[in-house]
C-alpha cells in the first residue's frame, strides 16, 4: 500500500493509494502504516510529522514534492526530512529547488523526477519503489556512518566510487578528495575478485582503510567470501604493520540475520 | 525452498561475523583494560556487545532446535551441521 500525504492541498491524489490529510497523520496512526506501506509520497511535506518518524520509518521508499516551496522552507526540511532522504527515495522539485535542496547532500541525480507530480512521474517512482533495497542501503549506510565516526577523518577517498550510494548519509564535514592517496579510503562494496592491495595503495601512512563487504552467502544468492577470509585477504595484501582495527556487523530488516560487514583496518605505520 | 544445506553454510558464515565482531570487540576491551573507554580514546559500545551476545545465543537456540526431534536425526548426518554444533554448541 501506498500512503499518499495530501495535507493541506486540494490536489488531486498523484497515484493509487491511500490519501491522508493534515489529520491523518497523528503519529500513533500513521506509525503502524509505515511499517508495512510500500511507499510514502508527501505532496505537503511542510505539514508532515517528519519529526515523529523513528530511524526504522525511513525504511519505506519516500518520495517528497518541494513544488511551490521556497528557499526558506526547503531549509526549514533540512534537519527532519531532507537530510534523511537515500538513494531509494525521490524528490519532485523544480530545477532551482532541486540545485539547493541537493547542495552538500551528495545526492544523485537519479533522485531528482523532475517538476511535476503528474500521475505518470509519480506511478514510475512507484513502480520502482523497493523497501527491502531501501532498508538494505540504510542499514549499512548506519554502520559505515558510525565507522567513518569512530576515525573522524576530514577528508576520505571513495574507492571505485562504491561508496556514493552511501554518502547522503554520511557525515557531512567529510571532504570526498578525488584523487589518492587519503587518510582514510573507503570501499564500498568489496567484491571477491578485487584486489585489497590496489585499496591499501591509496591509503596514506598512518591512515585507514573501511570496507564494506557482503560475508555471507545467502540461499540462492552470489557466493560470497566468509568474514575472517576477507579480514585476512585485505591484512595479507597490506603493509607489515596492518592490523583490524574494528567489525560491525550489519543488522538486516527484515529479519534477523546479518549478512554484511563494515571492517575498519589501520595501516599501523603513523 | 533454500536447500538445507545452503541454510546451513549461511548460518556458519553469519557465526564466523559474529564470533569475528566479539573477537575485535573483545580485543579492544582488552587493550582499553576496561570495558568503557579505549587507550586510544574511542568508545566501546557496551551495548552493542550485549546485542551480539543475544544474536549468538538465538543463533545457538537455532542450532539446538535444528538438532533436536525426528529433524535431529537427520541434521547430525550432516557434516557442516556437525561442525556448527561442535563449534558452537559445544564451546562452553
């Protein structure tokens, strides 16, 4: 189900789904539909209780409408909407809306449908909305954010551009440098063939590598290297020094499991 | 429907994150000397070491239950079964 939020506008429904108006959004109601809608699209997103979401509520795909918003409004979205939107969600805005709402937000194009939220704009976000890819994205942004805080690094170095779907969520006084080496190198996804010695390469001395790698092999899923083989293909491709410096698993939702990993590994060299 | 044994391999490459994250955790609390403040400054999670602990212990609840009744019979035939429950069952 989609939840639809109308607020104070008169405007027609933008899709199939269940319109809610100003008060229909107490949070005690609105909370329990969260968790179970496929997509959240807020046409007055002014009048939404963004503030009332817990971090879990952002898991459904979010898309915001900042049409006929101007620029004091759009920073007032800032702290309780904007800043928690992903690769997922989408966001309905006229092409200077668009310019200052992304500004520092690292957020890609690909989130930006446009100035309208004519039905077709709409029912294509719709269409692609997936709330377990959402989730997945969220959950290992949340970790990586908490690695990337633990090293407190101001500049980083986002290693094959991995780790962009990541960086809205990031902490924002990091500096992306676009070239190596940095104090601090990120890795998005770690694939099984890639080679951990090109990573440690782009690592200054002293620095630290974060990976983020996916460790188990899932029923049906693309064969994975377990945990420890990972920790000890990227140690044995660094310097003599290196050591893992810290693990933190990535909880799933749904479900109970862990499948991915964020690996923190310090060059030892300072 | 997953094949049991890719549910099994699953689940002991989940245990190896886990026991890998409790080893790191271990390791810095160790060198912190105490469970609340690192030698170097960072905080170890207190919180996030007992939530590991509980994934653990419903991962061996899991196994427990995988072994035991008629299903029992058959899951000890399995070999990585078997070394799941050697290592993780029969570790304390």
């Amino acid at each position: 189900m989609t939840l639809i939020y109308r607020g104070r506008l008169d405007a027609a429904p933008a899709a199939q789904g269940e319109v809610l108006g100003e008060w229909d959004v107490l949070p005690a109601d609105l909370l329990p539909r969260l968790a179970t809608a496929d997509a959240l699209v807020v046409l007055d997103p002014v009048s939404f209780p963004f503030e009332s979401l817990r971090p879990a509520d952002w898991d459904v795909p979010v898309l915001v409408s900042l049409l006929g918003l101007g620029a004091d409004d759009i920073a007032a979205l800032g702290d309780d909407a904007l800043r928690r939107l992903l690769p997922g969600d989408a966001v309905v805005a006229e092409a200077a809306a668009w310019d200052l709402a992304s500004a520092d937000r690292a957020w890609p194009d690909a989130m930006w449908l446009g100035p309208a939220t004519a039905s077709g704009v709409v029912e294509r976000f719709l269409a692609g909305a997936d709330r377990d890819a959402k989730a997945s994205i969220r959950a290992r942004a949340v970790v990586l954010r908490r690695q990337l805080q633990q090293l407190h690094p101001w500049t980083a170095f986002d290693a094959g551009g991995s780790a962009s779907r990541f960086r809205p969520a990031l902490p924002s006084y990091i500096d992306w440098v676009g070239t190596p080496p940095a104090a601090v190198v990120v890795a998005g996804d770690l694939a099984p063939d890639a080679d951990p010695a090109a990573l440690w390469e782009a690592v200054a001395p002293g620095g630290a590598l974060v990976v983020l790698a996916e460790v188990v092999t899932v029923p049906g899923g693309p064969e994975r290297a377990a945990a420890t083989e990972v920790r000890d293909r990227v140690l044995a491709a660094g310097p003599a020094g290196a050591l893992l410096a810290d693990v933190e698993s990535v909880p799933e939702r749904p479900g109970p499991h862990r499948t991915a990993a964020v690996f923190t590994f310090l060059r030892g060299d300072a | 429907m997953p094949d049991r044994d890719e549910e099994l391999r699953a689940l002991r490459m989940e245990n190896d994150l886990l026991s890998l994250e409790i080893e790191a955790l271990r390791e810095r609390m160790r060198r912190g000397g105490h469970d609340a403040e690192h030698a170097d400054g960072v905080m170890v999670d207190g919180d996030r070491l007992r939530r590991l602990e509980e994934a653990r212990r419903d991962l061996k609840w899991l196994l427990q239950r995988l072994g035991s009744g008629p299903l029992g019979t058959i899951m000890r035939r399995r070999t990585g079964y078997r070394r799941l429950a050697e290592r993780h069952l029969s570790e304390e």
